[in-house]
C-alpha cells in the first residue's frame, strides 16, 4: 500500500470536523463541588505566538474566564520548536490550578510522533480539560500567484523548474500539505516556521509559493485580498469562505483534514479544579458569541468532557504514529 492510499483511504477521519464533533461534543459538565478555587491569578499559556490562531482562541477564553472566575487569566506566549518548548513548560509546572494550557493537534498528536524525545507525554503528564474548536485548513497563495483554481495550483507545481517552497508553523501544514502532496505528486521545498504568522508575513513577501494552514492568522489578509485561499481541506465548504470549494470539490478525492484545539492543566491538578475550569469553558464555548468568534476564523467551536478529550487525544496519538510512519518522516 502507497503512503498516498494508506492516507486517502482513512481519510485522516479522526480529524475530520463532523465525526469529531459528532463524538465529542457533550452536555454541560455536571456542576463542580463549591471549592476555594481560585484564589490567585491564572496564567493561560500558548504554545504559539502572538496572533497565531491559539493565541486568539486563548485571549478570548482569558478575558471570558476572568469574568467568570473572578481572577485574571493573562495569556503568556511561549513559542517556539512547533510548540514543544510550551508543551514542556507546562508539563512541568506545578499542579495548583494556576495554569492552563491551550494546546493543539501539535503539541499533543504530531509533536510526541515527530520527535525522539519529545520531553513530556501527552497523556501522563496532563489533566484534559476540554476540546474547543474544530479547524479547517486552507491552501494558500499571494494575491499575484498565476493560478486561481486547485487544478490550475496542481498543473503549475508540477510544470515548475524548481519545486515551490511551502511553509511549516505548526503540525496541522504537515499533514495538511503532507496530503496535498501525495494526491497530486507536486514537488516542493519544505521551510519550517516558529510559528503559522511568520511563515504568512514570507509567503506575502515572495519566500514562500504556498502553505497548507489553519485560517485564524490568514482572515485580515484574505480580507484585504493580498492572499487567495483555493481550497478548504474539510469535507464541506467553510462560512467563512463560502465561495472557495474543498480540496475534493477540486478533484482530490478523499482529500479530508482538519486541525484542533483544546485546553489542559498539569497532571495531578486536584479534580474539583478539574470539574470547575470544565464547566466554564463549556458554558463558554457552547455561548452564541462563541460560535460567531470562531466562524470568523474559520474554526468551529466544540466542547467535550475531560473524559472525551483524553479518548480523542489518544485517538489522534495513534493516528499521527501511522501518518509519521506512512509518510516515511524521520523523528528529530
């Protein structure tokens, strides 16, 4: 079996947005026991940088938890290394409910696959909180790319002299471009980022041909028009972009990928700590407000109990072993 047909065929479903929503999405956690919870600031950490979609995601819970919870929760940006430097941070830190982390498919899927030491376990050394958001991906080139369709995309890669370079800043443009290419047999030159808006300010300044990447940091420049989305790797069309087609509208069938995100504390955090934090971030992200904030990114908000989110993170855990294993990608 080809790496391409291995792939095709799941379908990569496990992160497809419909069947994760369909199995995650739960009622409102019961009510947490009355506890002296918390009594100090908390530090929500991002495995991103400032303006990348997590980072947006995690000011917007921030501010809302401050509200609900009495205490301020100020984001704190660590990224770097694909968001291992963060992961590790917060592994680390102390189990005394000061510290949430807002994690990805990266930090809890890819990383730990990717890397021979990785330097924390996603399941032993976190308490799941929640899922909350489901991500489409898009194929992205600057406004003066001289291609306006998938196919006329895929016939230009192909006929180039030299391969097209694509950026990387974070797991979900590895397996989001990982598919494209091994659907159409485009070449292509691989520069890995420290985070997604990096890689977006080259492909605006011409070092970059393309990337596969999550919408939140590319929404003001598709709205100025100084990028074009292509496709969308979900299964339908996206209401943020209603007029881009899918990648299987384009001809990849079988094309079928999404990203996520989802909120964790440190192992051994005490679970009333656990049961409180869940509660909020689910009346949170179950809110009209939102759902509207995240169709803006092009991301669909979710919920889940902690229960579920370890089930799924180990779900995807499996599945990146077999993607890593398929693809042939050295572990670093």
């Amino acid at each position: 079996m080809t790496h391409a047909s291995a792939l095709s065929r799941r379908g990569l479903a496990l992160l497809a947005a419909a069947p994760a929503l369909g199995r995650l999405t739960t009622p409102r956690a019961a009510a947490a026991q009355d506890i002296a919870w918390p009594t100090r600031p908390l530090r929500a950490l991002v495995a991103f940088p400032a303006g990348s979609g997590t980072d947006s995601l995690a000011r917007f819970y921030g501010e809302r938890l401050t509200r609900a919870l009495g205490q301020p929760v100020p984001v704190e940006n660590m990224g770097g290394a694909n968001g291992v430097i963060a992961t590790r941070a917060a592994a680390r830190a102390a189990p005394d409910g000061t510290t949430m982390f807002f994690g990805t498919v990266s930090t809890h899927a890819a990383n730990p696959n990717l890397l021979r030491e990785p330097g924390f376990d996603p399941i032993k050394d976190f308490a799941p909180v929640s899922l909350i958001t489901i991500n489409a991906l898009a194929l992205l080139v600057r406004a003066d790319f001289p291609a306006r369709t998938l196919q006329e995309f895929i016939a230009r890669a192909r006929s180039a002299e030299n391969p097209l370079n694509y950026g990387i800043g974070n797991a979900g443009g590895i397996g989001g471009t990982h598919l494209l290419r091994q659907a159409t047999g485009i070449r292509g030159e691989q520069i890995a980022y420290r985070g997604t808006p990096a890689a977006i300010t080259d492909l605006l300044g011409g070092r970059l041909d393309f990337m596969v990447v999550d919408l939140g940091p590319a929404v003001t420049h598709l709205r100025a028009g100084t990028l074009r989305a292509l496709a969308v790797t979900t299964p339908q069309r996206i209401d943020l972009l209603p007029d881009v087609p899918t990648m299987q509208e384009g001809g990849l069938a079988g094309y079928d990928f999404a990203s996520w995100n989802a909120v964790w504390m440190p192992a051994r955090t005490p679970a009333p700590i656990i049961a409180r934090l869940n509660r909020e971030i689910v009346a949170i992200g179950e809110s009209a407000e939102a759902k509207r904030f995240a169709a803006a990114m092009g991301v669909t908000s979710t919920t889940s109990t902690p229960e579920a989110l370890e089930a799924f993170t180990r779900r995807e855990l499996a599945l990146w072993e077999r993607i890593v294993a398929e693809a042939g990608i050295p572990k670093e």
